[in-house]
C-alpha cells in the first residue's frame, strides 16, 4: 500500500509574487493650501500603512499586512472623493495601486475571491478615471501638471497608464483562473492579449503566456498549462529571448513533472540548463541543475539526483544565494530519505531549516518542519512527527496559506492513520479535503480522496474506500495526473484484494503497472509488481508470483530503495515459506532483516524477526524460532516506548504485533514449556490497559510493579491475593488451538490445549451463541430458545472451555474462578455455560472476569486505595435522552427510573432522575462518589470518535453523552485524579461488549478500570427491563445487606432469577451481566 503524501515541492520556479508587477507613480509636489494640508496629512497616513503593510507582508506577517493595507485603501478610497481635479485623478490612481497590492497579496495567500474583488474594483477605477473630462490625454495632461511635469511627458504618462490598466486585467485573469471561472477568464484573457498585441509588446504577451501556465499548473489544468508555456515558447524563440525561452522550457519541465512524466520533464530541463549556460545565467543553471535533481528523485534514482543538487549547492553557495542553497539541501535530504539513510536526511534537513531561519523565510522553515517531520514519520518516531508537522501547520495558517495547510492536515492524517488513531485521521483528511475543494485545488483534492480511501480500506470499509478512491481516480484522469492515476489504481487494487476479489484486484495493479511503465516511474513500476506477487501468492499461484516479487526486488535494488528491498525480500520468503521451502525463506528473511536493521527501520525489523520465527518454527528448530520471536518483541517494547503516553495508539499498533507473542506461545508450548508460555501471553495482553492504570498507583505501588515483566511467581501470588481460580485462554490462530491455564490460589498451573473446529471461525460461533439466546433482540425475550444439542450453543462452549479443565476448577461453589477471556471470547456468558446435564455454570461456580492477570494486580491495590472511601453514593436513572446522529431522541427508559428508585431506597441514597441527570452534573459528582450505578442507555458504537458511551440529558454545550474518552480524559490520564468509586455498575446495554482488539475489549468497562475502579459490573446485552430491576434489586440486597462480595451478590442474583416462581429462567435475562475485577 502506498499513501500519498502532500510533500514540499522542491522545483525551482517563478514566484506568484513575481508575476503580479504593481503600479509605482511618483509622489505629487502640491502647492500649500488648506485643502492640500488637509488631504496631505491623511495621504501620508495612507502612504505610511502602505508600506507598514508591504513590509509586514515580506516578514510573512500575513494578517497584519492585510489590515494595514486595507486601512491604507479606505483611506485612499476617501481622498478619491474630494472634487478637486488634482487630487482626485492622482488619488484615484494611487487607490488603484492598493487594490493591485492588496489584489496580488490575496493571491500569494490563495484567498482568490478576495483578489477578484480587489482586482475587480481596480479596473471600475481606472475606467472612472479614463472617463473623466472625456479622455486619457487629459487624464495625463491634468496629473503630470499637477506633479509639475511638462507637458512633454504625457506620452509616457499615457504609456504608464495603460500599463496599469493591462496589469490589473491580467491579475483579472489569473483570479478568475484560480477560481475556475473560465467564462469571465476567457473575457479578461482576451482583453489582455489584445492591449499586447496592439502595442507589439511580444515580451510582454510571452511573459503573461508562460505565467498563466504557471498557474494553470498550480491548478492542476496540466493541458491548458502546457498549452500556454508552449504559446509562450514559440514567441520567445521568434523574437530571440533566450532567457524567456529557457524559463519557459523549464515550466515545461515542472508541467511534466507534476504529470508524472519525470523523463520527458528531465529532457526540458536540460533544454533549459544548455541555454542558461550559453547565456551565463548561473543562477539559471543552478535552478536547472536542481530541478534535473527532483526529477531523477521522482525517478527512484536517488544517486543521479544527489550528484545534480551538489552540483546546484555548489553554484548556490558561490553567488550567496541562500533560498536555493536550503533548496538543494532539501533536496538532498529527500535523496537520502529514498536510500534509507533517515539520520543523514535529518541533518540536511536542520541545515536546511537554518538557512530559512537566518534569511526570515518562513515559506521555507514550514517547508523544513514538513520535510524533518516526513523523515521522523520514517523512523517511527510519531510523536515527534506530528510536533513538527503542527508546527508547520501553525506557520501555514499564520501567513495565510490554504493549500499548504490542507497538505499539513493530510499529513497528519497519515501518521494517524499509521499509529491507529483512524477517527482522527478521517477527521484531518475530511478537513484538507474540504479545503482543497473551496480553494479549487484539483490535485490536492485528488490526494486527499485517495487517501480518505486508504483509512478505509485498512479499517475494511472496502466499498467505501472504492467510492472515494474512484473520486480520485476520475479527478487525476480529468487533470491528467498520471503518477497519481498510477497510484490510485494500485490502491483500488489493494481494496478489491481486501475484499477477496483478486481478479479485479490484479486487473488494477496491470494498469498501475501499464501507467508506472509508460512514464518511466521506476518505484511506481516496483510497487505494482510486488502487489501482483502478493496476489498470486495468495491465489497459491506461487510460480508467477515468486516471477514478479523477483521483478520487484530488481527495481528497489536498481534505484536503491532499501525500505522496498526488504518488503521485497521478505515476501519472497512468506512465498516459499508457504511452497515449504523453509531454508530458503530463512535466507530471503535474513536478507531483508539485516536491510531493516541498516536502515533503523524497527517495524520492518520486527516484522522480519517475527518471520523468521514461524520460518525457523516450521523447521524444527524451536530454539532459534524462540529467540527470534523474543527479539521481534523486545522491537515491540521500543516501538510502544517511542508511542510515549498515547494510549489509543498502543492498543491500534498492537494489532499488527499480537502475531508474534501467539507465535511465541505456539514454539514454547512445542518445547513443552507451556508455563513459560502463560508468561508470554500475560505479557500479550491488555497491556496499555495496565500502562494506564499503573498511573493511579502511589510511587510506593509503582516501583513495586512492572507490567512487562509479570513472571511465574508473580502470577502465583496474584492467584493467592485474590483466593481465586485463575483461568487464563489465549487463542492460537495460525495453529487453530486453544491454550488454556489454570491457576489455582495454591499455584499449581495446570495447562490444556484445545484443537479449534475447523469448519467454522471462532468469531461465528460467538455471534450464533448469542443469537441462540436472542441477545441481539434489543431485549425482547426470545420465544425461540431451547435447550437442545441442536441449538445449544451455550452446550457447545462448555464444552470447548470447560470441560478441558473441570477437573481443576474448585468443587466448592463459593470458590471464585476469574476468567481472563481472549478475543472474540470476552462476548461469552460464562454463566450460561451449560454441562451435559444442562446445569449453567453459574449454579456451580461464583464467576468474575479481568482483562488479564496483570490488571487483577492493579485493581487489588485499586480496591486497596477506595476501601476506606466516605463519599456519596451515586444513583442515575432514565435521564431526559439526547438525540442520535440521524437527529432523533434515543427511548425514554422508564423501567430505569424504577430501577434507580429500588436501588436507592437499598442503599438509602437520593437518586438523580430525568432532566437532573445532565452530563456536567453527573461528571462532576463521579468525581468522589463511593458507589455509581448508571441506569441509562449504553451506546455500543462510535460516539464523537469513542469507542462507547453512556445516554445522559444535554446541556448547553454537552451533547448528553459521556464517552469513554471523556471518562479518560477526565480520570485516567496521568495528570488526572482517580475515581473514588469501590464500584461502578453500568446498567444498561451493551455496557461490557466494544470493539474487540488483541488488547482486549476496548469500550466503557476498559475506561473505567483505566480511571481507577476495582470492580465494574457490565452489561453483554440489552437486558428486558423487569428481569433488570429485579436482578439489580437482588444484587444490591445480596451485596448490602446480606454483606456478600460483588461476585456472591451477583450469582445469588442470578440464581434467583433461575427460580421459575421469583424470575426468568431463560439466560438472556440474567447471563448478560458480568462482574470484573475485585469481588470484596
């Protein structure tokens, strides 16, 4: 996969600033008069704002400029009014001066309908003056007197004019251009060619020609651009301006480059280079030299691209050009980013980002943060990445450059999107597109679908990820964009493969392949091949596909892609890993491991090890597998501490690193070391969870407690402090098993594996397990349920995750068993286990669940810091609900106002009910509650980018919904208090159930143990709302008094409700709550 970066685009080219020339008029000499006194004092106000502001602009204070400018217009705008003749005329003409400025400043800031209105307003102006008195020679006559010029000078001054009035209908043009409005341009444009054509100005009509281009290109009207720079060219060569006619062949060179067509741009660029050497234009050559440099870098060929910027440096250094001289280091820098050596682009880079600095273009220091930002994103180091990409943004928004902020945002997307966070790389990318669209940017809204579509497709949104990348697809057609068509359509290939569909999907690498070809895009070429192979690999048609990565792996060493020989590398040995040539897919894995660790690029290196691993597991040789998986995690270990305190990102990231800790396992238990192996996955699991948590201990608790290093008697003695039966399962796809310990509190660890069905996945299983009880009926009682072979699901679990180990569960029913769950197994209600005999596992075990062992720990010594905790109790029921996102109010709940009401008279505590119960009040009392029972909806899905919330009543600007990121921020971050609370019990549905990572549930109940509480009681589905307040009443009665724990209080519940004459016998309404963490 490939994303598309909006990166610095280092072509050496004409500035807009440079295109747009003002209109200079010399000062007036007027006589002294009150009238002249009168206007001469605001006159040199406006003066002096004029040039406040031009300076302003030329430090890049972009804002201020502006609103000295404009002061300096309203005032000229002013004076223009007085009737008298001199000072109207000349006035006039100088307001018509501040709009062109005020005009070319909106362009630079790509703020193109304020440049028209501007540009628009200069052209009314100046043919109010042409009329006046009736026609220009008075014009001139009546100005030149009045400044004490003779009349001999009205030729000019009718000459200037007219200059003026040519200026302001081209910067007409290229506003309306901008703005896509082709009719009006075509108007203007026309008017333009023939004022240059009528005074001969053949100079004059070439420059506007190739300029016009310029900006035809910046809009990504590749066509029209080449059209004009090739107008442009034809008349330079026949009036003979050499000059003229090698800056137009180097805006052909740019048109191509930006086209993709890197070999045709290289050819114009050395048309260029040739003639500035003729005419001895170092600069010119030195411009040349390094744009032949980009172009070799698009190229892949990052040796020739090099050898061109040390040659531009040198003749940027001669002639002190500093602007070019961090030019050519950044480009540099972007040459040894393609070969790897990422240390070594940061230093030119820092050269670069000090030059800007020195000279005070800060155009250029955003740029460098971009670029330093790019190579930090390369090494893995995300959060220094995004810190120098907000820092670029920051200087892009303060000088008013909408298109570099839309690249910055989309940017940030792509680290987001590479460390997980996939919401907020939606969000970044939603943003730059939207900016993109308004500001008319074709190209930049071409990348920002493809790569809205790329968040997509990881996520599995495979048709949603086709709908925006065929968006783009259509846009980089319409424009032209052929490296960009090239891209898209190998991502389009990577989304149809996601969905299985691997002739469409190969049928679009072929056209990626057929584009990277035509225009000579070596890494492009590279790319499209090693999909392909990847293809085919999986299509089992390892011939071809071994054929292709062999291509590949040509082309990344011919153009010295060092990231891309090791992909390369490594997918030939996953092919002849499958064809069960393990000896030569350990050489193509240690080939591409010793790539990895030259380029310090972790992740590769990591997965390599991990490859190696499964290879060397796959011979028999167990003991080189296992070192090479404990090396592939101790990769890991440096990765989540280059993820510093980013939660969200260390549970995303761990998705892709699950595969070897499993693997791990697997080898250990081959070697019969399967105690070993509850080390491993211990140290696999819920691990940001216990991060989080280890954050609310004292420092005392902290140094006692390391939660990579949980070792064997570590486990026994939490096994012991809990007097519980441990059972901890872990889930070994890649070899379709089951592991499974248990852990007494005497610590005699008992190990069972379990060969998984075949014929179905686990996850379906699951899902047909909760249907069988109608846990997805949105609490209606399922009239379908029976208890038979047939249908039993509940039967079949047990039989998979009890029986194994029954005989080394606890005889006694009031021994506590903790189950520590994996995957999809944290849906199941282990109460609702049934044996042969269809006795539920609850009538014969008191059941708890945690998240790991690990966790267990920290919520102990969480129970440890609440126990004595005086505060209130906190009972919220049926608030007035918040809307959806379709806009409509979620179901009154009365049931859960009688539920709130029945528990507070237990608990002699005043609930909170309806309209009360607002999302600031609820919050805030949390804070020091003692207790927290939440009777309200509980919302599954996405929430504001969380994953879950709780239904509250809105209020002001709270939406009524207090996420699991809020209960995060607000109580589990490092610089936040702990909950007080010894319990919370969250009854409502769907409270226990989230999105299901390698790290475990991700959802309310996890934010909740992160902010601190021991025991949580959740919720697996929407519970019928009488079997509810009964067994909540229940609970509470057990709990308070009868002065059971949490785990007693809840199964004496549930056996109440198994009593035909008091409850609900059917599971679905009493098996969904589950109680986590500490029973005392």
């Amino acid at each position: 996969m490939k994303l598309r970066k909006f990166g610095v685009i280092a072509l050496i080219t004409l500035s807009i600033n440079g295109l747009l020339p003002s209109l200079q008029l010399p000062m007036p000499l007027w006589e002294a008069s009150v009238l002249a006194q009168t206007v001469d004092e605001r006159e040199r106000e406006a003066n002096e704002l004029l040039q406040q502001g031009l300076d302003l602009f030329n430090s890049d204070q972009s804002q201020k400029a502006l609103q000295a400018l404009h002061q300096a217009l309203n005032i000229y705008r002013e004076i223009c009014t007085i009737p008298e003749e001199n000072f109207h005329l000349y006035n006039c003409l100088i307001k018509i001066k501040s709009l062109n400025y005020l005009g070319e400043k909106y362009l630079i800031l790509v703020d193109y309908k304020q440049a028209k209105k501007m540009f628009t307003e200069s052209l009314i102006s100046i043919e109010e003056v042409n009329s006046f008195q009736g026609n220009k020679i008075c014009v001139a006559r009546t100005l030149c007197l009045g400044i004490g010029e003779s009349e001999l000078t009205v030729t000019d001054m009718i000459g200037d004019f007219n200059l003026v009035k040519t200026q302001s209908l081209t910067n007409l043009v290229f506003a309306h251009v901008f703005l896509g409005e082709d009719s009006q341009a075509i108007n203007y444009h026309q008017q333009s060619l023939d004022f240059y054509r009528e005074t001969n100005d053949a100079v004059g009509e070439a420059s506007y020609l190739n300029k016009l281009g310029v900006i035809y290109r910046s809009q990504g009207e590749y066509e029209r651009a080449i059209d004009y720079n090739t107008q442009s060219l034809a008349i330079y060569r026949e009036i003979g301006d050499r000059q003229g006619e090698a800056n137009s062949l180097n805006e052909l060179g740019n048109v191509y480059y930006d086209l993709g067509e890197s070999k045709q741009s290289i050819d114009f660029y050395t048309q260029s280079l040739a003639i500035k050497r003729e005419i001895e234009d170092r600069q010119g050559v030195a411009a040349s030299l390094n744009n032949l440099g980009v172009a070799y870098f698009s190229l892949g060929e990052y040796q020739k691209a090099i050898d061109f910027h040390r040659k531009s440096l040198v003749i940027f250094q001669e002639t002190e050009d500093h602007r070019g001289e961090a030019a050519c280091l950044a480009g540099f820098g972007n040459a040894h980013l393609g070969l790897g050596k990422y240390r070594e682009a940061i230093d030119f880079y820092q050269e670069s980002l000090a030059i800007y600095r020195e000279i005070g273009n800060r155009q250029g220091v955003a740029d460098s943060l971009n670029n330093l930002a790019n190579a930090y994103y390369s090494l893995g180091e995300y959060e220094q990445t995004i810190d120098l990409y907000e820092r670029s943004l920051v200087i892009k928004k303060e000088m008013g450059d909408r298109q570099g902020v839309a690249g910055s945002l989309d940017n940030l997307g792509t680290v987001y999107d590479s460390v997980g966070d996939y919401a907020r790389a939606i969000d970044f990318r939603e943003q730059s597109l939207a900016i993109f669209q308004d500001i008319g940017d074709r190209r930049g809204e071409a990348n920002s679908l493809s790569n809205l579509g790329l968040v997509y497709e990881i996520l599995g949104e495979y048709e949603q990820a086709i709908d925006f990348l065929q968006q783009a697809l259509a846009i980089d057609r319409e424009i032209g964009d052929s490296r960009g068509e090239s891209i898209v359509l190998l991502n389009l290939g990577n989304a149809f493969k996601g969905l299985r569909e691997y002739e469409q999907a190969i049928d679009f690498y072929q056209k990626s392949l057929e584009i990277a070809q035509k225009i000579g895009d070596r890494q492009g070429i590279g790319d499209a091949l090693g999909n392909l192979g990847s293809s085919y690999r999986i299509l089992r048609k390892y011939e071809q596909a071994i054929d292709f990565q062999e291509q590949s792996l040509a082309i990344k060493r011919e153009i010295e892609d060092p990231r891309g020989e090791a992909v390369s590398l490594g997918n030939l040995g996953n092919i002849y890993n499958n064809l069960g040539e393990h000896k030569r897919a350990i050489n193509f894995h240690e080939q591409s491991l010793a790539i990895d660790r030259e380029i310090k690029n972790l992740q590769g290196e990591a997965n390599s090890l991990r490859n190696l691993g499964f290879a060397f597991k796959n011979v028999g040789n167990f003991t080189e597998a296992e070192t090479r998986f404990y090396q592939a995690i101790d990769i890991h270990e440096k990765i989540r501490e280059l993820l510093g305190l980013k939660d969200a990102w260390k549970v995303s990231i761990f998705e892709g690193q699950a595969q070897t800790y499993r693997g791990l396992q697997n080898v250990l238990v081959d070697q019969n070391q399967p105690q070993k192996a509850l080390e491993v996955s211990e140290q696999g699991r819920a691990r940001a969870l216990v991060e989080l948590s280890l954050r609310k201990l004292s420092p005392q608790l902290k140094e006692e407690f390391t939660p990579q290093s949980l070792n064997l008697a570590e486990i026994k003695a939490i096994a012991k402090e809990q007097n519980a039966t441990l059972v901890e399962y872990s889930l070994i796809s890649e070899s379709n098993q089951l592991y499974i310990w248990v852990i007494p509190p005497n610590g005699e660890i008992k190990f069972r594996s379990v060969n998984l069905p075949k014929d179905t996945s686990l996850k379906k299983l699951v899902q047909a397990s909760r249907q069988s009880l109608g846990a997805t009926s949105s609490g209606e009682k399922d009239s379908t349920f029976q208890n038979t072979e047939e249908t039993n699901y509940q039967r079949e679990f047990h039989k998979l995750l009890i029986e194994p180990i029954a005989e080394f569960l606890p005889q006694n029913e009031a021994e506590r068993i903790i189950f520590i769950p994996d995957q999809e197994l944290f849906l199941i209600p282990f109460a609702a286990l049934q044996d042969a005999n269809y006795t539920y596992l609850i009538e014969k075990h008191t059941i708890l669940t945690a998240p790991s062992i690990q966790a267990l720990r920290l919520t102990h010594q969480h129970r440890e810091r609440v126990q004595n905790s005086s505060g209130e109790i906190l009972i919220v029921g049926n608030p007035k609900m918040p809307q959806n996102r379709e806009g409509k109010t979620l179901p009154n709940l009365g049931w859960a106002q009688k539920e709130a009401e029945a528990v507070a008279k237990i608990l002699k505590a005043n609930p909170i009910l309806g309209s009360q119960a607002t999302e600031p009040a609820i919050l805030e009392k949390m804070a020091n509650a003692k207790i927290i029972h939440l009777a309200t909806h509980g919302i599954l899905g996405e929430v504001d980018s969380s994953p879950g919330a709780i239904a509250l009543t809105p209020a002001g600007e709270d939406d009524g919904y207090l996420t699991t990121r809020e209960i995060m921020e607000s109580f589990g971050l490092a610089a936040t208090p702990p909950l007080q609370a010894e319990l919370v019990v969250l009854s409502a549905c769907d409270t226990g159930s989230g999105e299901i990572k390698s790290e475990g549930v991700v959802g309310l109940s996890r934010s909740l143990i992160a902010a601190g509480v021991p025991t949580i009681v959740v919720s697996l589905w929407q519970v019928p709302d009488d079997d509810t307040n009964l067994l909540m009443t229940e609970f509470y009665t057990n709990l308070y008094e009868r002065k059971l724990d949490k785990a007693q209080a809840m199964r004496q519940a549930m056996l109440t409700m198994l009593n035909e004459d008091r409850g609900n016998f059917n599971p679905i309404a009493w098996a969904a709550f589950t109680v986590i963490g500490e029973a005392e």
